[in-house]
C-alpha cells in the first residue's frame, strides 16, 4: 500500500536543518540536517506510523488533509512525503 501525507518543514532557527512534523499523523515528527535528510527521516517517521498501525491491527489511517488547508507559520513550506508499506499475508 502507498499512502501520501502532507509534511510541514519548519527551518530550524539557530541552525540549519529542519524540523519536519505531519498534520494528519499524530505525533510524527522527524528532524534532519539538511533538506535531503529531513525528507528521508520524515519517510522513516511516516513508514513506522503506519506499519505501527498495521502491527495493532487498528488500520485506522487517517485522510490526507488538502496542502491549501494546512496553515503555515513564516518560513514554513509543505512537501508531499511517499510512503510504501508492505503488507504481508497473516500466517496465524
């Protein structure tokens, strides 16, 4: 299953990097020190989110909330983030 979820990139204020936080997944958030980096830990963040919700069989995924519809403070910018979940069959 692929899913796709808006992610919010707040630049980091002493430092470069970013931190990245997903309105739509409740406490997903990732970190990273460059752009490249944020989007992929962002990734990691999102995967684990949801392969954790397979793992407690709850498959309650929320609804991809529309970019327009997200408030952005000043300096923050929306990325779509990809994640892929492999869901293998039950052998119980």
């Amino acid at each position: 299953m692929t899913f796709t979820y808006p992610a919010v990139f707040t630049p980091h204020k002493n430092d470069k990097g970013y931190h990245v936080t997903f309105p739509d997944l409740q406490c997903c958030e990732a970190d990273g020190p460059d752009l490249e980096d944020a989007v992929e830990h962002a990734r990691e963040a999102a995967y684990n989110w949801l392969y954790l919700e397979i793992e407690e069989k709850t498959f309650e995924f929320p609804p991809q909330t529309h970019m327009e519809d997200i408030r952005l403070e000043e300096g923050e910018f929306l990325k779509h983030i990809m994640v892929t979940v492999k869901l293998l069959p039950d052998n119980d």
